[in-house]
C-alpha cells in the first residue's frame, strides 16, 4: 500500500441472524431452508390488524453481543419504522432502530500474527435490532419477467454492527471480520453461515489520496452481494483500485457535484468487479418515526452487569491466556483459539497433563486438525480424547517413542481407535533396554574409528552416521537417546 | 311494546329467562335490517345464515343448560374494521373489497367467546378515516333521524344500525371521535375507552396510537355490558394495558356521591350550535340536581389538538397503510393493462428520442404501485397518506412531528392537571347536530373540525364517552360527552346511567 498515493478507508456494516427458535416479532419459526412461504403468520407477512410483539430472547442475544464488543447500553430504547416499498418487505416498513438504538460505542481489537499489519482497535459505532425482510427471487426464464417471493425469512432478528471507517486494507477489513465471526460463534448468537445468510456484509469503502494540494477524500461506495470473506477482501482492493482510476480520470471528490455522492455497487464475483447498481430514488428518505405499536425496551443497569458476567471467556482474553499458562506464542494461540471453544478445551487438556504446551500446540496444530480436515469432522466428534493423545505425548517425553515414530504411532491410533500403548506395541515399538542400546553403541564405534575421530575432534555431527546405522539394527532406537550415549563413551575414552 | 324497544341488558334478561331466544331475536333484528337498510345503509355485509347458525348454537346449549358468555345470545353489529375470520373486511376500501381476513381480531374471539351472535359488519369512512361515513368506497349511510343527513363518522354504520332498531348492540373504533360523533348524531351512546384496554389486535391500523374500539348501544348500561366482553389485556397486542378489567355491569347502577364535574370553557368557544349549548347547558344541570358539583377547568392547549392530531394521526396512516400495495393481498391493478401502457410509453419516448424521460420512466413494479394505490385509495385516503409522508419527510420531520408529539405530551398533562379537581370532563360531543350529506364534500379542513371537542381525548389517551341529552329544533339529536382519566371508565358508565336514570332522551328514536 505503502507504494500508492492513497489510504484506504474502509467501514464494514455486517448484518447477523440471531439464533433464535422464533421470529423476531412473532412466534414463527426462524428454520432455514424450508419450503417457500410456509413459515409465515399474519403478524410477518403484515396482515391488516396484525401487531408485533417483541421477542424478549432475541433482545438478550443482542445485548450479549453489544456487551461482548464493549459497547455502551443505553436504559432507554425503541423501535422505529424504516420506511419503503419492496415486494418481499409486506408491511411497507422495516421495525428498526434509529435514532436510539440498543447498543453505541463499542471497539473490537484485531492483529495479524503474521505481521501483515499492526494491531488496531476498530471502533464501533453501533449494533442495533431489526427485523430481516423476505427473499425475492427473479425467474428470468426465456420470456419470463416473473419475481417469486419467499416470506420464510421475513422478521427473522437481525443485528446490524456498523463500524467505524477505521480499516486501512482490504486484509484488515477480513480479519475485522474474521475475528468478529469468532466472537459471535463463542457466543453462541448466531451460527455465521453467509451462503445461508446469516452473516452479511456492506463494506463502505473511499480513498484519501495524498495530491501536491493536499489530501482529497474520493466518493464513498457501498459494495454489496459480497458472499464470502474473501470475497470481501477482493471487492475491496478491486474498489480502491477502480476509485484511483477514476479519480486521475475525473478528479470527482467527495461531495462534488455532479458526481460526489455515495454510490451503491454490488460484488460480481464471476467477474471479480463491482458493478453500479440502479439507485432506488423512492429509498432516498426512509422517513423514520418511533414505531407506534410497540413499546419502547427498558434495559436496567444490573441487567447488563449479569449479561457481562455470563458473557465466558472471548477470543481476545483466551489467546493471551494461552500464551501465558502454556508458553505458546501468539501465532499458535491465535491458530488454536481460532478453531473455537472446543479445540481451545482439548488443547488446554492436553497441555496441562503433558505439562508441555508447546509440544501439546504443536501437534494440535499439525496432527489433530490435519486429520480434521481429511475426515471433514469436528473436534467434538475426533475419536482420539485429549487423554489418549497425552498419553502418547507422555511416551515422547519418557523416550519411549521418537517425535517420528510417534506420527506413525498416532496414524495407528486414529486407524485402528488403539490406545497408544497398544498402537506402539502392535507397531512393535518399545523402550530399547539401556544396556542393549550402550552395547550397540560400543560395537558401532568401535567399526568406526573415523567417527570417533571426529567426535573426539568435537565435530558432533559425526554421529548422525551412526545412528543411521543403528536405526537399522533396531527400529526402536531412540535416536536422541543413542546420540547422547555415543557423546558420553567417546568423552570417557 | 316491541322488543326492538329494549335495551340489550333487557333483551338479555329477557333471553335469559327464556321469553326469546337468540334465534328469534336474531330474526327479528334480520327483519329490521331487512325492511329498513335500504334506506339507511348501515351495513355493508350481513351474513343471515351465519348469524342464525350462531343463535341456533346459543340456544342449544342454553336448553343443555351449559353457562353461557355475558353477552349470550344478543346480536353484535361489527364495524367493517375488525378482521373477521373467513367474513370480508373491506375497511370500507375498494383496496380490500375481497379481503378475507385468516384470522379474528381479539375483539371478535371476545364477542364469540361472550356468545354475541355477530349479524353484520357496518359501513365506514375508508380505513376510518372521516366524519360523515361519505368516504365509503361502496354506499352512503342516511341518518335515521333525517335520511338527507350524515350519521357521523367514520363509525357511521355503526351508529345509525343502532338508532334504527337493526342490532341492540354495536363496535366501533375511535381514532379522533369516530365513535362518540357518530353516537351523538345518532343519539345514541357511545364510547371512546382508554387507549390501551381494548385490544387492537386485528383492527385494521388507520392511526396505531390513537385508535380503540368501544361499544356503542341505547343507554348506557349496554354499553357496559359490551365493554366488558370486550376489554382487557391482550398478549398480542404491545400497547394493550395490563390492568385488570372491572366489571362494568356489577357498578354502572351505583350512583357517584358528590360527582366532580369539569366545565372547560374551551368547549364552549365559537362555533357552537345554539341548541347544543342549551341542552348541554340543561344536562349540566341535570347532574347538579343529583347533587355534582360544576367546577370550571382549563385545558389551555386543546386549541393545538386539531393541529396536532391532523400531524400525527397522517404521519402513522402513512405508514400503516404502506402495506396496501397489490403485491400480497388486496387490489391489484390490471397487470396486462399496465404493461401495455408502459410499452406504448416507451414507446413514444423512444420514437421522440426523449432520453432523459425514458431513463426515468417508472419500472413495472413502480407503476404497479402507483397505479394500484391511485385506482384503489379514494381521495381523502391519499390526502392523509401525503399530509403524513410529507410531515415525516426528511427536513420537516423536526417541525411536524415531533413538535407535534411535544404538544400532545402538553394536552395530556392539562389532562392530569384537570383530573386532580374533577372527576369528569363534561361538555358537547359535538358543535353541531349531524349536518346534512355532500355538505362539506368540497371542505375537508371544516370535516376535520368535527374532531374538535373528541380528538383531545384520542391525543390524551383517556376514556370518553357520548351520550344523548337533548333533541334540536330541528329534530336532530344532541350529544353529551363526559371524559374520564385514563382507566376510569367505570366512572363515564356510573355518571351517564345516573344521568339516564333521570333524563329519557337515550329512549328516543327517529320516526
């Protein structure tokens, strides 16, 4: 970045389905991928005469969330209409928050381990409530204008985050992402899933170009239809890029006119481009006003004590506890704290009954989440207990099994659901009894004289030869073990 | 004497005794509808079969001795508002004149759960919104007491099927007196409850924070009856109050000692028909000759309440009726007909290169909107839709609204502060007897003045309610409104039967 003339300024909006059994303002139920128009009362498909009652769970999953990112709750919060016509919007409005809304000035920190930025607190302006509107879907068959409508989704709880425009890259604005993904999945409000909806994202993006004049600000665009982080990251660089070019073209600033007001572009991903969208004059002016059918929420100071009292423990706080009970460092704490709850358990079992956390990270990192992904499973459901791993790691530590044949040893264990001991005995590996190793050791050096020249010359590495041979003699050396041996006879020689 | 001359808390014990039966009570009030509807008009739908088939079933059980609801075979006339399950409820618009709502209001589930036989849905200014029932999409409703006159509105059908003999018992709504005006033209009782205890659930939303439903019927004891089997907290309705119910027909006979009237001289300003000054005037006294005490009370801000209820009663219809707009339910425009004016459009344009016009030209959805709301919507609907889209629009919303929201917060407390003195409110429902139909057609800002004395009370939130006190040289009826702070309808009930007990004009009927 540093190489262009330009910032990046980029604010993301992420809208995120709360998990809860039923719709945010009646009892329908929220189940994904059901039959179109089959999850629908007269309350969400705006029915004359019918009224919304506020769903008091998805409230709580909302301020859990406001709370866990260190956003202020205000006591006092409504509702309000956002005015609109939109065929999959039956009321004509959308219940959200305006002016007031449930939670304000919030941050959330994110960090690269890798080193690709330096941390940053990105603050957030707010998280409110509102209710999802319905799915419209364009049949554009040959000679077919038709729009089918699913209300399925229609009032499913939403919580917009909106950010400040704090990020500076495109890898910012993912990992923002990413780590407010793990934040939302450790509390358990939402399952996060964009290809079902769940999670999406409006990336608001502009650049301040440094020019000999000074710094000038280009128009801002918000870029929708992104579907995947990645996607985001994309449509982001590509965004800036296409702003610089068309401010050298055009020299058009922000609030110019004509041609200085936001814009809203949409992702094509086919393409990798971001495309105009049509502007929908009639949305300009949603004419908000306090939503006269329902009461405004009261939330008490003790409320939000027993909400952050709750909350557990969050991303953030575990990784720098893990580096601090287990010695690891920040990029293995953040790989494993990554993974979610339960990884972090099964980690923590292991390093603390082996009592070596780095060796515990290390093969969790490489070994369980290797055959994680090959077996396309879960943590939860991985057939080899943090005990039976330790046990394995316990025999490393005793020197019963080298760090190499100890793989072998695991691939046994999760191919035949052994335990360890078992594994290692049906491998035929055992402990080499100390005076078997000492004499191969004696016989070794004794038909190497070269060797023990240099070894006696302080040349070390001589003995790599050795154990190359004795591993030959007998798989179960331990070569670390015979090395050390081979050290002391020459030393007394 | 025929029936038709009792009240229902008489017919009830007539039906309880087993004198008449629901049935033939029901076929009698069919009867009237039928010989006299036609000149009035106050239904728009009356279901006979549906109705005989409930008062068939009422009389069943009664016969198995089974406990029957409070209001056990009486018939119950419903304003075109309320969503009735598999029954039309057209709100008086032609944008829901095939609407079959699928499920009941709150205050149907009650009337059927209280045994009312329901007999017909009455006619209605569209979405409520009027005070002469001429803004109807289908018919107009005559006044009883003079056909070339209106009975009120927008609860018109409701009040004039009362006055006419043809349902003893009735529900309206009430969003800036549409009840209580209707009541008063028609002569007879009628009642604005307190925002909040009857259930709005399934009334269709013309002004969501105003508007109520209450009973309207001859005299006073009735309409207690009816509320009672109406009111109450309701879970599905947010701005249902949680407060217990009275029963209303166990208090309406005790006379208040010592009753506390409010006189506010703003309810005698400029304007007032004489003959509703006098019987007024009369009726006051009436009450101090049973011993209540007149006092004067000011509401110094009720001169805004017409100003801000014509702000923010628009500002919510706007909105509440954004979801009339032919996509789900309802009227739709002609589709075919829309597309091939759209391409003959097009057309044009393209063949007179006017780019500029093509680009802006309406896509199919749009105009779908436009030319359903503008085909379906009748003008005073689409006046209140634009009075509140404007007042809500960005840069104006500081200056309407929400000044207008300060002011009713102003009203109210005058309220308070008066209801620390007295504990009712009384004055005239109206400025004028019921005037005569198409009068004020080309003047909507004088229509919006009949809400003048009645809107405070929607502003406020408070109970009211209208009763009859006397009868015009014209032969026109008068009506008498009390108000009450909120919650405190037992009080309206007590006061308005003391007041029937002593005065006839609650048995009065037009020719």
């Amino acid at each position: 970045m540093s190489d262009k003339p330009y910032e990046i300024i980029i604010g993301l909006e992420v809208h995120v389905q709360l998990q809860t059994q039923s719709k945010l303002f009646c009892r329908c139920s929220t189940m994904f991928g059901q039959a179109p128009n089959t999850q629908t009362c007269p309350v969400c498909i705006g029915m004359p005469g019918a009224l919304p009652v506020m769903n008091r769970r998805a409230f709580e999953l909302g301020l859990k969330t406001a709370v866990a990112l260190n956003l202020d709750i205000p006591k006092f919060t409504k509702w309000d209409r956002k005015n609109y016509f939109y065929p999959d919007l039956p009321k004509g409005y959308q219940i959200s928050q305006f002016d007031l809304p449930m939670s304000q000035n919030g941050w959330l920190d994110i960090s690269d381990p890798k080193g690709g930025f330096e941390p940053k607190r990105v603050r957030i302006t707010r998280a409110h409530l509102e209710d999802d509107a319905g799915k419209s879907m364009h049949d554009e068959a040959a000679g077919k204008s038709d729009s089918r409508i699913d209300l399925n989704r229609t009032g499913t709880p939403l919580l917009e985050i909106v950010s400040e425009p704090d990020l500076r890259s495109p890898q910012e604005a993912k990992a923002y992402l990413t780590e407010l993904r793990l934040l939302l999945t450790y509390l358990g409000v939402s399952d996060c899933n964009m290809q079902e909806g769940s999670l999406r994202v409006d990336g608001n993006l502009n650049l301040h170009i440094n020019t000999p004049e000074g710094q000038v600000a280009t128009p801002i665009a918000e870029v929708k239809n992104m579907n995947s982080f990645r996607a985001v990251e994309r449509a982001m660089a590509y965004e800036a890029e296409r702003q610089y070019e068309v401010w050298c073209e055009n020299k058009i600033k922000l609030g110019d006119s004509p041609g200085g007001h936001k814009t809203t572009r949409g992702w094509d991903d086919g393409r990798q481009v971001t495309v105009k969208q049509r502007e929908k004059e009639e949305s300009s002016d949603y004419r908000y006003f306090p939503d006269p059918d329902l009461l405004p929420v009261i939330v008490k100071p003790d409320e939000v004590e027993q909400v952050r009292a709750e909350l557990g423990e969050l991303p953030a706080a575990m990784r720098t506890r893990l580096e601090t009970t287990h010695g690891i460092d920040p990029y293995d704490s953040d790989v494993i704290v990554n993974q979610g709850r339960e990884l972090v358990a099964y980690y923590e079992e292991l390093a603390t009954s082996t009592r070596d956390g780095r060796r515990a990270s290390n093969w969790v990192q490489q070994d369980v989440l290797r055959t994680l992904n090959e077996q396309e499973t879960s943590i939860s459901e991985f057939s080899i207990s943090a005990t039976a791993l330790a046990e394995l790691l316990k025999s490393i530590q005793a020197g019963d099994v080298d760090n190499t044949r100890a793989k072998d040893v695991f691939d046994e264990m999760v191919r035949s659901g052994m335990s360890a001991g078992d594994a290692m005995a049906a491998l035929g590996i055992e402990k080499v009894d100390e005076s078997e190793a000492e004499g191969l050791c004696r016989e070794l050096l004794e038909a190497n004289p070269k060797v023990v020249e240099d070894l006696k010359a302080g040349k070390t590495k001589a003995v790599g030869s050795l154990i190359g041979q004795a591993k030959k003699r007998n798989p179960n050396v331990n070569p670390g073990q015979f090395k050390d041996m081979c050290l002391k006879i020459v030393e007394g020689m | 004497m025929s029936v038709l001359e009792f009240t229902a808390t008489e017919l009830l014990a007539e039906l309880t005794v087993g004198n008449v039966s629901a049935t033939e009570l029901t076929r009698v009030y069919l009867a009237q509808i039928e010989q006299n509807d036609e000149a009035i008009g106050a239904f728009l739908n009356v279901d006979a079969e549906r109705a005989l088939t409930q008062a068939k079933a009422i009389d069943q059980r009664r016969q198995a001795g089974e406990q029957l609801g409070l209001l056990a075979g009486l018939p119950v006339a419903v304003k075109d508002v309320l969503c009735t399950k598999g029954w039309t409820t057209t709100c008086g618009s032609r944008m829901l004149e095939q609407f079959v709502p699928p499920y009941d209001a709150t205050v149907i589930n009650k009337l059927k759960a209280a045994d009312a036989v329901l007999i017909g849905k009455t006619n209605m200014d569209e979405f409520a919104m009027g005070g002469s029932t001429e803004n109807s999409a289908f018919k107009k409703t005559h006044n009883p007491w003079g056909l070339d006159r209106t009975p009120g509105g927008s609860s018109g059908g409701a009040a004039a099927c009362v006055a006419a003999s043809m349902a003893p018992l009735s529900v309206g709504t009430d969003t800036g007196g549409s009840i209580r005006q209707p009541a008063a033209f028609c002569g007879v009782t009628g009642m604005k409850p307190t925002y909040g205890r009857v259930s709005r659930y399934g009334l269709v939303a013309f002004a969501s924070s105003f508007d109520q439903a209450g009973p309207l019927a001859m005299a006073a004891e009735d309409v207690a009856l009816l509320l009672e089997a109406i009111a109450g907290h309701d879970p599905v309705d947010s701005t249902s109050a949680n407060v217990p119910t009275p029963s209303y027909t166990a208090s309406v006979r005790e006379p208040i000692k010592g009753l506390r009237l409010g006189v506010a001289r703003e309810h005698f300003g400029d304007g007032l028909d004489g003959g509703v000054d006098s019987a007024v005037r009369e009726a006051i006294k009436v009450f101090e000759s049973q011993g209540a005490i007149v006092r004067e009370v000011s509401l110094p801000h009720s001169k805004y309440a017409i100003a801000t209820y014509y702000i923010i009663a628009p500002c919510e219809a706007s909105s509440n009726l954004a979801r009339y707009d032919g996509v789900h339910y309802g009227y739709r425009t002609d589709e075919k007909e829309m597309l091939a004016e759209l391409a003959e459009e097009r057309k044009t344009l393209e063949e007179a290169g006017d780019r500029a016009k093509l680009e802006a030209m309406d896509t199919s959805l749009v105009r779908m909107y436009r030319k359903t709301r503008s085909e379906a919507f009748g003008p005073e609907v689409k006046r209140r839709v634009m009075l509140g889209s404007y007042a809500l629009s960005a840069g104006y919303y500081d200056a309407y609204y929400l000044k207008a929201l300060k002011v009713r917060r102003l009203i109210r407390e005058d309220y308070d502060a008066a209801f620390k003195d007295v504990d009712l409110i009384i004055g005239p429902t109206t400025a004028t007897p019921a005037f005569k139909l198409g009068e004020m057609n080309e003047d909507p800002l004088s229509m919006y003045l009949q809400d003048l004395y009645t809107v405070s009370a929607n502003l406020a939130g408070i109970a009211a309610i209208s009763l009859p006190c006397g009868i015009t040289g014209e032969g026109l009826p008068v009506g008498l409104q009390l108000q009450a702070a909120p919650f405190e309808e037992e009080k309206l009930l007590r006061a308005a039967h003391m007041f029937q007990q002593a005065t006839d004009w609650h048995t009065k009927r037009p020719r």
